[in-house]
C-alpha cells in the first residue's frame, strides 16, 4: 500500500516538470488505475457476499433482494467501462495533439 502511494507521488512530482499537456495524461492514468482497483475491491466484496448470503439466507425475499443488488452492481461497472472508454479517447486525443504539436 504504501509503495503504491510513494509510485503515486513519484508520478505526479515527475509529472509537474513537464507540459500540462503531459500531466494531464499522467493524471488520467493514475486515476485510471485507482479507479480498476476500486472497481476490484468491490467486485470482491460482492462476490463474498453473495457466497455468505447463499449459505445463510433461504428465504425467497432476501435472495430477491441480493439479486437486485448484484444488476446496480453490474450497471455500475458497466457505467464504469464506459467512463473509462472515454478516458481513453480523451489520452488518444492528446497524444494526437502532441504528435501534430512535435510536427
């Protein structure tokens, strides 16, 4: 965790020598990554939650209930890969800019 922080901070007083063009590609791909480890974390939690829930609970209801909670998961990480697509055009975008600019 804390090399993960100390690469964290490494990047970005790195990034503050170069362009803003730079840092702000920099700066989506660290959030890029933070972000895919949120997203792995939850994915986790849920998928023990679920195991936990299947073996203590029997009533119809609650399976009910867990099933919901899993497609709000589901639209959530769809959500996510979208946000995520965006931001990748968005880097696409600015690497383009800076090929044109270096011409």
């Amino acid at each position: 965790m804390l090399n993960d922080y100390l690469l964290l901070f490494e990047l970005f007083t790195t990034q503050y020598l170069f362009t803003p063009i730079l840092h702000h590609v920099m700066h989506v791909k660290t959030v890029m990554m933070l972000l895919d480890r949120v997203m792995h974390i939850l994915m986790n939690v849920m998928v023990l939650l679920l195991l936990l829930m299947v073996m203590l609970v029997h009533s119809i209801m609650l399976i009910v209930l867990l099933l919901l909670m899993m497609v709000v998961v589901m639209m959530m990480i769809f959500l996510y890969h979208c946000i995520k697509i965006v931001m990748m055009l968005q880097y696409l975008l600015m690497m383009m800019m800076m090929v044109v600019l270096v011409m």
